[in-house]
C-alpha cells in the first residue's frame, strides 16, 4: 500500500505545484476507479473537482455514460441546474454530499445512490473536514456526451479563460449555448440549463449576444481540450 498523490496542476515546466492535487490510496477505491478510466483526469481549479469518464457511449451502446468525480471536502459544489433529456444517477463512494433536488436536501453516504430525473432542479456539494475528499460515480441515462461539455468547461478554466469560480464568463456561455453539439448532434441547450436565468431569459440572452462572442473570438466548441494530450500537458496523470 502507498499513498500517491494525483490531479496537481502543472508548471510551464511540467512539475506539479503542491497542494494543487489529491491524495489516495494506491490500494483503495479511488485506485479501482483510475484503473477503470477511458479518458484523462480532467480539472477545474474554481470548485477543484476532478473527473475522468469510465464508461462511454460507445461502450454502453449508447445506454448510458458513467464518470468519477472527486470533490474537495466544502467546495462551492456545482451550480444550480436541470438537465432536459437525461436523467443522471448519483452513487456515493466516499465521503459525504448533499445534493439538492427540487428544493429538497438529500445526504448522500458512501454505498448510497440518488436518481435525479430529468427536468429536476439539483446541485450538489461535498461536505466534511477541510482537507478531506468526497467521491462519487455519476451515471446519465441515455448517453449524451455530457462530458463533452464539461470538457470544454473545464479546458477553458484551467487555461484562465473562464471566471475564478470555474463558471463560464457569460459570452461564452451564450455562444456554446447557440452553437455547442456533442459529437452525436446534442446541442448544449438539452444538455443543461443554468437556473437562474431557465430556458426562456436564457434562449433570449444567448439570441441577442451569441454574434458578440462569436465577434469577440468565443467558439461553441473548443476540440482540442478532449485531447489526452492537453491534460497530460496541464495535470498530473495517474501512473499507467
């Protein structure tokens, strides 16, 4: 048994810049959960959760996409949302979170689950000691490409382009709302709704400043930050 330390963020230089990362057991859970992984440990430094996909839509037939989170003990936790076309499940592995679901609170313990249907206001959070971290499996039925936001979300983050809150800056979000799609044709406005502003201030918001960002340089899709490559470059990787 080790402890290793994974998820920090790289110098220009490529060393990783302490206390930027987490710690886990090279023979518990969190190590299983690596071990199963199909995509790079991504990062955003605002919340500071880390993500890696597990299983894809390829690898479901299209079911369902199922992913690892890793959250620092009260971090800000997610915004407020709903996710129109997908329900999204909520396993607990370690720690403790509380999710927020129309209105009502849930705790949600390792071994514990949570289904959120779709339309379902929610967010959640991680709770504890500072300095510890909660763990989850995230599943969404059907397969979406989630992740394929959420990879431009976090790329933009951690190169500084987003808010230091991890939160889109508002022209970028107008633009990926008008023009994001996943790799199989789901745009962005049926992934996720930010609540506030809800589908009908945001269809207007995004109607009326798309074209400035689209001027100012934001694009709807940034593929490059679905490259291994990009993560190798900006967090430290687990040991293959």
């Amino acid at each position: 048994m080790a402890i290793l330390t994974i998820g920090e963020i790289l110098d220009d230089d490529g060393n990783p810049i302490q206390g930027t990362g987490f710690e886990y057991d090279s023979d518990g859970k969190i190590a299983e959960l690596l071990a199963q992984r199909t995509s790079p440990v991504f990062h955003t430094p605002g919340p500071g959760e880390w993500i890696w996909e597990m299983v894809g839509s390829d690898e479901s037939n299209g079911e369902f996409e199922q992913y690892a989170v890793v959250c620092p003990a009260n971090n800000q936790g997610t915004i407020t949302h709903y996710h129109p076309n997908f329900d999204e499940l909520f396993k607990g592995v370690s720690g403790t979170f509380v999710l927020e679901a129309d209105g009502e609170e849930v705790i949600l313990e390792a071994g514990e689950e949570f289904m959120v249907k779709k339309g379902v206001v929610h967010s959640f959070r991680c709770i504890g000691e500072d300095g510890d971290h909660g763990v989850l499996i995230a599943e969404t039925y059907p397969a979406v490409g989630f992740t394929e936001l959420l990879y431009n979300a976090f790329g933009l983050a951690i190169e500084g382009k987003a808010k230091p809150t991890g939160d889109l800056k508002i022209l970028q979000l107008m633009v990926m709302m008008r023009g994001f799609r996943t790799s199989s044709g789901v745009i962005a406005g049926d992934l996720l709704i930010p609540v506030p502003p809800g589908p009908t201030v945001l269809a207007i918001m995004s109607r009326i400043l798309a074209p400035l960002g689209r001027l100012l340089g934001y694009k709807p899709d940034y593929p490059h930050y679905r490259e291994t490559e990009f993560w190798e470059k900006h967090i430290n990787q687990p040991p293959n």
